[in-house]
C-alpha cells in the first residue's frame, strides 16, 4: 500500500492540484445558474437552476460593452504587440550590432517590474503629458499600456523559437538557389510561425485579462475584468459568470481543435 | 520568384588558388592550392578543427575566403553568394526543411531556379535514391539512413557541377554507413558529377574517392591515390592518421646502394631512397603494423629485424595483433593475418624478433607534435 | 500561455558548430536592417516604459506645496522615501512576505504536477497540459471572486470546519492565509509551465541512470532531477514573486484591513488620497528597484544569464 502510493505520489498531487486548478471555473460555472434575487453572491435554495443568464447573457447593464471593449483591445494589442515583438525577435537573435545588450535589458526589465509599478507610471505620463496632446485617459491609453507590457512577452517566445531553429536549415535554402527573400519567406518565416502564433495567442490571452495596469489607465472606460471588479461590491450579474464561462469554453476547444490538428498533420502519410 | 538572377554557369575542373580563411588570428584554412578535376569523387580527410568543413562551405559560398580565389573552369567564383554557384551541398545532419514533404524538398532547388517540370525532377531523383515511395511524407517521418538519401537527392536533383558533402553518412551506424558509401559511390559513377566528400574516418575517404587529400592545420598534407597514400605517407601525420604506423625517430649514417642506411634507436635500417622522404640528417622512420613479422626465431633471410618481447596478444578474428616491446622502450604494433598455416602460439612476456622486408619501410620528416596529433585524432 | 514555458529554457540553443556559425552573412548595405527591426517596437519600450517610469521618479522626489494638498512643485526631495518606507513598513513586509510564502506554496505544488506531467502522465501529457493552461481562460478577477464566496463564512468549507472546530479564528476570508492562498492559486501555472519545459527537456534516461547510482529516490531527486530542472524553477519563481508582490487584488478580495500589501497602499494613494501621487511614485519606485535588485542577484547567483 506504501510502495503503491510512493509511485503515484506525483500522478495523486497533480491531480490533486488539477483539482485546485478547476474548483473555481467549476464554481463560476455553477453560479451562471443562479436563479438569485438580489446578488449572485450565495446559492438561492428556493429558485430552481435556471437557464436565464445563458439566454440573455448581455442582461446585465454594460457586461456586453465591456467585453466588446475587451475583445477590441485585445486584437489591437495582440497584432501590434506580435508585430513589434517578432521584428525585435529577429533583430535579438538574428543580427549583430552596438546596444544588442541593452536592447536585451529593455526588453526584459518590463517583465521584471510588478504591474502596479507600470500602471502608475503609465498613469503619470497619461495625465502629466498625454492629456495636453488630447489624449485623455480611456480606450486608447488602455491599448498603448497592453501592447507596451505584451511585447516584452511576444519577444521571449518567438525569441526561444528562433534560436531553437538550425541555421543550417537558413543555408540549405540559400545553397539551393534562395536568395536572402526567398528564404526568409519560404523556410524561415514558415518555421518560426508557430512561435508566432504562440506568442499571439499569449499576448491575447495577457491583454484581455489584465486588470492592475489597465485599472490605472482606464478612466471611465469599462474592460470586462474591471466590469468584474467595480461590480464586485454590488455582486457580480451572473452574466459574467456566463460570459467568463464561455471563454473559458471557447478557448479550450480553440487550444484542443489546435492540437488535434498538429497530431493528425504529424500522423498523416 | 526568381531570385537566381546572378546565378553563374559554370563548368570545368574546381580550382583553389591560395585560398585562406582566418577567423580572428585562428587560420582555419592557410593558403590552400587545390585542383579537383571533372567528374572526380574527391575526399578531404582530416580530423576535427582541422579546416575541411571550412573549406567546403568556401567552396558553397556560405563563407567568403580572407584571401585567395575558388573557381569553377575559368569561372571567378569568389565573392558570389552560395544562390549564385552551381554547387550544391549534403549538409551534416541533413538540414532538410521540416515543414515540407519530401517532394517539395527535393523540388525546392529546381522551382528557385523557374524549372517548370521541377516536380518530375524531384520524383525521378527520389527514384535515383531509392525513396520515391516516401515523396509525401515530412522529413520527421522518415529514418536516418532515408533522411540521408533525401538530403542526397535534394542536392543531386539540380545538377550541381560540383556536390559537397559534410561528413554527410557520420549520423548512421556502422552497417548502414557501409551500405550508403557503396551506393554513394555507385550515384557519383552514374551521374559523372564532381563530388567532394569531407571525412575524419579515413576508412570511408579510402573506400569512396579517387583522391584523398590529407588536411591538417589548415593545409593539406598529402593528396593521392588511396592506395599511394597508404603505400607512401609523406608525412608523420598521414602515416598515423592514414592507417597506423610503427615510427621510430634517429639518424641517416649511411648509403647502401639504391638504400638510406639509419640508425634508429640503437638499430640500423634500411629504406629504398625511392621511399626516403628524408635523406639525411634527422629522420622518421616507419614501417606499417601489417609489414612487420613475428617470429619465434631469428629470421635467416634478408630483411632488417630487432629481438623483442610481447607485451600484449589481441586476437581479432582474420588477424592478430601483437605488442612488441623493443630494446630501445618503443612499442611496435605488429599484425598477423590468421592463415591455415601454422598459428604462432605466443603469450605475454614471450621473446620473440620482428622482422619486415625494407621494400615496404619509408622516412618522413620528424614531427613530434603531429605524429602525437594523429594518434589522438584516430585513437 | 505555453510561451512562458520558454521562458525558463532558452539555455544553451544557440547555434553552436564548426567553423563559426555565424548568421547568414549580410551584404555590407543590409547594416541598417537590425535597426530598423529594433526601432518600433524600441522606441514604443522608450516612450511607455522608460519614459513613465523617469517621470515616476520626477515624481517621487516633488515636495508638496504646504496647505494646498493635491498641489506640489518640482523638487529634489527624498523625504517622500523616507515617510514612504517608515510609514507603509508592515505593508512592504507584507508584501515580501506574502509574495515569499505563495512562491514557496506554489512551488510544492507545482513541482509535482510538473514532474508528474513530463514523467509520468504519458499520453495524457498534453490534456493536463491544457488543463493547466485551461483556468487561465475565464478572468482572473471573476476566479479570485469565487475563492472568495467559496471560502466566505457561510460558504461550504469556512461552515464544514467551522461544524468540527478545526477553523481556530472562525473563518478563513479576511485573513492572511486567504491572501496567501489566493497569491499561491492565481501564479500556479505561471510555476508549473517553466518547471515542466526544463523536465521535459530533462533526458528521462539520465534519471534513471542517477536512480541506478543512488538507491535512494530522494537522493536521486535532490542530486540529479532538480539540478537538470533548476532553470525552470529560476525562471518560475520570478514569475510567481514579482506579480504576487506587485499584486493587490487577492489582498483586496480575500484580506481584511490588518493585510493590506504595498499594491493597496499605491493603489488608495493614487486614487483616494488627496496629495498622494508623491508618496504613491516613492512606494513603486522602491517596490521596483527592490525587486529589480533581487532577481539579478537571484540570476547571478543560479547563472542563468539566458533569462536576459
């Protein structure tokens, strides 16, 4: 019994921990059914489950607006942010040159430094300068602060990526006649794609779920995260729960659909 | 996309004229003369650092000389990028593209090039290699040796005037090593294109090319025929890295006719001046293992012998090896092909004389270091 | 999410080979092509994080104007540092402490899990892979929220104990553990993810040797499977200290009053103190350049310079 639990220690506590992992989504996903009468706060043991807050999950005022609000951002910071990382990728890894050091360092004390410390000096900037060229707080102070901390992120993976790559792959290509376009675009850039892909996918994931950074520079503009916390105090519509629930659900099968695509390319004859 | 705009035509013997690369003040390759005639199948052997894969990436056009000019016939190749030459290269470890079916591989060179029947190349030199049944799968899918002959076929399919391949077989095990030097051998004598095969196991440069030439220190050693190379070394680094040899190190005290007189350690011998790279003065002195005779007794007949004492027998099947200590401390390495006819039965601490025929002696230059080198790199 | 993996692993992949590998040779007029691939993306680093993070220190050394609060002129005052440090030390312990205790949590439990997943799960590898990727999906805010209903005084565990009397205070929300838990849930995966990518990279056959050496499993742990795997808990352990340190929602959501963090106290400086930008920008600043220190002590001390 001893021996038998000694080989499954590992295998017992990661299911264990899986278990942790989950026992919040599974509570958020609970509580979408709550047919509640004042707040989603506790279980109504009168009203039965309902299906109400599935079926109109923009219900509660301005839930919807903050997850489009959610959604813009965070394709607009994701594109930017994957662009600007990938192009500083290339240049890290791929080129020699003066201040490739401190480049490296630039790129990786934002990592480094706590949210709340960005979010306060983005804000100081945001209402010491920005506001004078009419930038005032809001949608696009929220989108500069996303992609500002995503690149960082974006430039580690496709960076890992890169020099994961043998450069005699790169050569192979020019000895078969590619000139420097040709094998950029044939052999290296299809190669590193998938970091690339990756490092979006993060940067999404990042942007749309930042709440410290994006508190600080939001003004009066809603994201979904904040949505949850300002209404946090009044409870939270079981909207959220429902909406929080979907993405959980609709970036799950993205990820497996992903993965069972990659294992029957790799299988197939 | 046609990016093979400035690609040159070229054809005719591959030629290096004091060719050399330096990386800092580390001379890889050090004023390098070479000429590879047309349609020949070319080894550079040498140990590791030793400046052979530097030179064939010179060669490709994936580095550019410090000095020198490589050309192919009277075309100046130097300076032109590696999309530019006809020469194409077997990478080491393959360098396929992972993310292309084997067909597409092998098409990759000729579709840069705007062939329109690029495909049907591809699949006819699959068939030359023996893979074509594989056109569709990914590299990752496919075995070493099967890899190795896309990597083959990919290079092959252009045409090259001149194919390079990187220790292109150092990836397999021994019995499939074998397999693929026969047919590597049999493609190059089909295809009449000039390959040069860059190795550290002299075994497969002697199987495989026409011509070897020895690189060491950024220059060559020696360059000839297998069998010559072996016959005669030239120096101490190729008698022991081309082969072993048993070198002993003294003076020239004497001529005998058409034969150097030297006595080396303590014992006088004999070489045929045609084989005495050294005439006089300081000289190695070297005969191969396989030369070298045990005996119980003296020998009666001709030849140059020294009594010995066996330090160690090992047994290896068609020969014997023996370890032969001599007076003078060096230990000689003598093999003794297993015939029908009387096996030697010898043990440890045995007295015994080694004997050889000097037709088969040679001198080289001394060189310590290299001799030292060679013995490290091959042991 | 699996990119942070990388994070940790990058050692040693550089094209090392014969004969120099350098990159593709560039055409003497193609020397301006790392520039301009650094420029966009360097100069948005410049302006919203260098930038910000200069006029943050401008701030924190301003000086108030005496009886106009919410008003102060431009000054080289370090006071704001001193009042900063003396009267906001409990939350600055706090935070350290706290960030400390959830790195330790999660590392438990995450070590585990990772070894589990790169040894022992076969092919289930990739589904508790996702599954660890998986919670990150629904908000971080709405699952810190469900912590606390789950843990609330009238929630199923805080009454189930309570019902045993094995709950000492009476409850588990409002305390320092809660926050503690909280911290150690949020940065799990962000633990996990790195230790798994060093395991994975880990040759399973080297362990086995190293258990043919030492008969003893923990030996075997302590001197071969946690060696091979230390870039991986480097790289996770900053990236569960530094956010848990910066953070201030777990402590918002499930602390009471008496366990605030230095998150909080910038935070409420900011936003409901009249005349707190000073102190605010003083408190960031120091919370930065503390945890800016200790990482690259932390990485000059394991030698993992492959994080820069």
């Amino acid at each position: 019994m001893i021996r038998w639990l000694q080989n499954r220690f590992a295998i017992i506590v990661a299911v264990l921990v899986l278990l942790y992992l989950f026992l919040p989504v599974a509570y958020t996903f609970v509580f979408s059914f709550n047919n509640y009468r004042k707040s989603n706060i506790v279980w109504n043991p009168q009203g039965s489950p309902t299906l109400k807050h599935w079926q109109d999950p923009c219900g509660a005022p301005g839930v919807c607006d903050a997850l489009v609000t959610s959604l813009q951002i965070g394709v607009i910071a994701t594109v930017i942010a994957t662009v600007l990382g990938t192009m500083l990728a290339f240049a890290l890894v791929r080129h020699k040159f003066r201040g490739r050091a401190v480049s490296n360092v630039l790129v990786f004390v934002p990592m480094a430094t706590p949210e709340i410390v960005l979010g306060a000096s983005l804000l100081t900037i945001f209402v010491q300068g920005f506001s004078r060229v009419g930038l005032g707080l809001g949608f696009w102070t929220i989108t500069i602060a996303h992609i500002m901390f995503c690149v960082s992120f974006v430039v580690v993976t496709v960076k890992a990526r890169l020099q994961s790559l043998d450069p005699r792959i790169e050569e192979a290509a020019q000895d078969l006649y590619a000139g420097p376009g040709s094998t950029f675009w044939r052999v290296t850039f299809p190669l590193v794609l998938p970091g690339i892909v990756g490092a979006a996918l993060l940067a999404f994931s990042l942007s749309f779920d930042d709440f410290i950074i994006t508190n600080f520079v939001s003004g009066n503009e809603t994201t979904f995260p904040k949505f949850v916390y300002v209404s946090y105090l009044r409870g939270i519509p079981a909207q959220a729960n429902v909406i929080g629930f979907s993405m959980f659900v609709i970036a799950l099968t993205l990820v497996i659909l992903g993965q069972l695509i990659g294992n029957a390319r790799r299988s197939s004859k | 996309m046609a990016t093979n705009s400035g690609f040159r035509e070229a054809t005719g013997d591959l030629r290096l004229e004091s060719v050399t690369k330096a990386f800092g003040d580390f001379r890889a390759v050090d004023d390098l003369d070479l000429v590879v005639p047309r349609g020949s199948f070319f080894a550079l052997l040498g140990p590791s650092g030793c400046g052979k894969t530097t030179t064939l990436r010179m060669v490709a056009g994936l580095e550019q000389p410090t000095s020198g000019r490589i050309l192919i016939g009277d075309t100046d190749l130097t300076g032109s990028r590696p999309y530019e030459r006809p020469v194409n290269t077997v990478f080491q470890s393959y360098a396929l593209f992972p993310h292309l079916t084997i067909r597409d591989n092998v098409a990759f060179g000729p579709k840069r090039r705007g062939q329109k029947d690029a495909m049907e190349r591809a699949e006819e030199t699959l068939r030359l290699v023996e893979v074509d049944h594989l056109a569709a799968r990914k590299p990752a899918q496919l075995s070493g040796g099967q890899q190795q002959r896309v990597a083959l076929a990919r290079a092959l399919v252009n045409r090259p005037e001149v194919l390079l391949l990187d220790e292109p077989l150092g990836a397999l095990d021994l019995k499939l090593r074998r397999q693929l030097q026969v047919e590597l051998k049999r493609i190059q004598t089909e295809v009449g294109l000039t390959f040069i095969h860059v190795t550290h196991d002299q075994e497969e440069a002697m199987t495989m090319a026409d011509t070897v030439a020895v690189m060491n220190h950024g220059r060559i050693e020696q360059m000839g025929a297998p069998a010559d190379l072996y016959d005669l070394p030239r120096t101490t680094f190729v008698a022991n890295f081309v082969g072993r040899s048993n070198l002993g190190t003294g003076r020239v005290v004497d001529r005998d006719g058409d034969h150097l007189v030297a006595e080396i350690q303590g014992t006088k011998v004999k070489v045929p001046l045609a084989r005495a790279g050294v005439t006089d003065g300081e000289v190695t002195f070297g005969v191969r293992p396989e030369k070298v005779r045990v005996l119980r007794q003296p020998p009666e007949t001709g030849g140059d012998d020294v009594k010995g004492i066996v330090l160690d027998v090992s047994f290896t099947g068609v020969a014997t090896e023996y370890l032969v200590r001599l007076p003078s401390g060096a230990v000689w390495s003598c093999y003794e092909q297993n015939l029908d006819v009387d096996p030697i039965d010898l043990h440890r601490g045995d007295d015994v004389w080694i004997s050889w025929n000097p037709a088969h002696a040679f001198t080289v230059p001394v060189d310590e270091a290299a001799a030292k080198a060679a013995a490290e790199a091959t042991a | 999410m699996s990119a942070l993996a990388h994070v940790g692993g990058t050692s040693g992949t550089t094209g090392a080979g014969p004969a120099g590998d350098a990159p593709p040779q560039e055409r003497a007029g193609r020397r301006w092509l790392p520039y301009l691939l650094l420029l966009p993306g360097g100069l948005w680093l410049l302006v919203f994080f260098v930038v910000p993070l200069l006029q943050l220190f401008t701030v924190s050394i301003q000086s108030q104007f005496p009886g106009y609060p919410g008003y102060y002129y431009r000054d080289v005052n370090f006071s704001n540092y001193l009042r900063a440090l003396t009267d906001f030390a409990p939350q600055f312990g706090r935070s350290l402490l706290f960030a400390a205790l959830a790195t330790f949590f999660a590392f438990a439990l995450a070590y585990p899990l990772a070894y589990a997943m790169a040894f022992k799960a076969g092919r289930w590898r990739n589904i508790m892979l996702i599954a660890v990727i998986a919670p990150f999906f629904t908000s971080f805010i709405l699952r810190t929220v469900a912590w606390r209903q789950i843990l609330a005084d009238d929630g199923p565990v805080a009454s189930t104990l309570n019902a045993l009397h094995l709950l000492p205070g009476g409850r588990i929300t409002e305390t320092a553990a809660a926050v503690v838990a909280g911290l150690t849930y949020n940065f799990l995966p962000f633990m996990v993810l790195p230790i798994y990518a060093s395991l994975e990279r880990a040759d399973a056959r080297v362990i086995e040797a190293g258990g043919d050496l030492y008969a003893n499993g923990f030996t075997t742990f302590r001197t071969v499977t946690l060696p091979m795997s230390m870039p991986g808990v480097i790289a996770g352990t900053l990236l569960t200290f530094i956010p848990a340190a910066g953070d201030y929602v777990n402590a918002e959501l499930l602390g009471s009053d008496g366990d605030k963090m230095v998150g909080n106290v910038i935070d409420s400086q900011f936003f409901r103190v009249l005349g707190g930008f000073p102190t605010a920008a003083a408190l960031s600043f120091t919370l930065m350049a503390l945890i800016l220190a200790m990482v690259f002590v932390y990485i000059r001390r394991f030698g993992t310079e492959e994080l820069l």
